[in-house]
C-alpha cells in the first residue's frame, strides 16, 4: 500500500473532525472571572482541546462564555484565539483562571456534556480566563 496515500487520508480525517470546545458560565452584567493562575501548553487531540499541566496532565479547556467573541477557534489552522492573542497547539499560556476536578453528576456540571463529546472531559477542568494572558 502507498504510504502517502495512507497519510493523506489520515490528515485528511484529522483535519474533518470537529474540534469540542466547552465553556464555563460567566454572569454577563459583571463578566467575572477566577483569579487565581493556570498555566500550561494548548493540545488539540482527536476533536479535544486540552491544556497540557506543568506535570503532564490532560486538563479540559474550558473557555468563559461571556464575553461573546473573546474565544475563537480556527479549525484549518488548529489555532485558538483568545482576546486577540493567538496560540498555536503546542504554545505556552499563563493567564487567569482556576483548576476544578470534572463531576459529571454535579448539577454545574452537567451542562458541559450537552455542549460536546463527552469522552473530551477529563478529570480535571481548567477554567482558562483571559484577563490576565501571559505567553511565559
């Protein structure tokens, strides 16, 4: 069989799926949003965006829902647009936000099933803000 044909389609494939993206609520009279620090490297994997941790882990990207238009995604380019800064898989970010294990019977929780492909949740959500983005 043709190696490159294989590829092709493979990339081809990869390039179709379409990515999940899941947000967290933000009251939109006030857009409030956690403070404390998340850090870590963008990955896009089978449809899931994820935020590579300091130690390895998987966390969910979780985006805040207001304002409307401060995340946007790029699906050709596989890059993430948040506030104007744009990040590439692989790109460093430091910014606002927080860390909260995933329960999928929490009531808060619920919601975010119904938003995308389940098996992108992992155990741990990281609430990525954009108040404070940093690249180091």
């Amino acid at each position: 069989m043709n190696n490159s044909i294989v590829e092709k389609n493979n990339t081809t494939s990869e390039q179709l799926k379409k990515t999940n993206i899941f947000y967290y609520y933000v009251n939109p009279d006030n857009e409030y949003q956690a403070m404390d620090v998340v850090k870590g490297r963008f990955a896009w994997q089978d449809g899931c965006l994820y935020l590579i941790g300091p130690d390895g882990t998987y966390n969910t990207a979780m985006f805040p829902q207001y304002p409307k238009g401060i995340v946007k995604w790029d699906q050709t380019t596989k890059t993430l647009n948040l506030n104007g800064k744009v990040f590439k898989m692989g790109d460093y970010i430091n910014t606002n936000g927080m860390y909260q294990p995933y329960d999928p019977d929490g009531i808060n929780h619920k919601i975010y099933a119904t938003q995308g492909d389940k098996r992108c949740l992992n155990h741990m959500l990281a609430y990525i803000g954009t108040v404070n983005i940093n690249r180091n």
